[in-house]
C-alpha cells in the first residue's frame, strides 16, 4: 500500500507539483491502480505459439519523399527551411 508520503516523495522525484490538498486523491487513485494490477495478476491466459512465428514487417522500399514546402505548410512556425518549436527548456 501506497502512503502519503511516498506520493509527496514520488512527486517531488518526478518533478510534479502536488499540492497538500491533492495527496489523498492522488494516494487513493494509487492505491486503486496497483490494486487493479493484482487483479491482472490472476488473469490466466493462452501463450503465445511458439512455432510458425513469421516477421510480419515489409522490406524498406525507397520512394518519393513530401517536398519541404508541403511537409512546412501546416506548420505553425518556420525557420530556415525547419519546424521551428518552443524552447523547452
């Protein structure tokens, strides 16, 4: 079971602001989650088959690309011929 303190702990490692009030909603929305992988734990399934495996992937075949101009058209910002993103950091 999922304490308070390891919500207060795992948010503060995952870098998220969690404030006071919202730590028993999130222990309890927790808690609910592992307990749902437990249930998932019981689940008895088939394997999958072993034989008759084949790679169900299609050789890589060259073919025409979009052109720069059609693939910046819908973008909202561009610079020198790139999508231009917010900074992030």
């Amino acid at each position: 079971m999922v304490t308070e303190s390891d919500i207060e702990h795992i948010a503060e490692l995952a870098d998220i602001g969690i404030s006071k009030d919202e730590v028993p909603e999130f222990t309890t929305q927790f808690n609910a989650i592992l307990d749902y992988f437990e249930v998932l734990d019981t689940v008895q399934g088939e394997s999958a088959p072993a034989v008759g495996i084949t790679n169900v992937f299609r050789d890589d075949e060259p073919r025409p690309c979009l052109p720069q101009e059609a693939a910046l058209a819908n973008a909202g910002s561009t610079e020198d011929g790139f999508i231009k993103a917010p900074r992030v950091m």
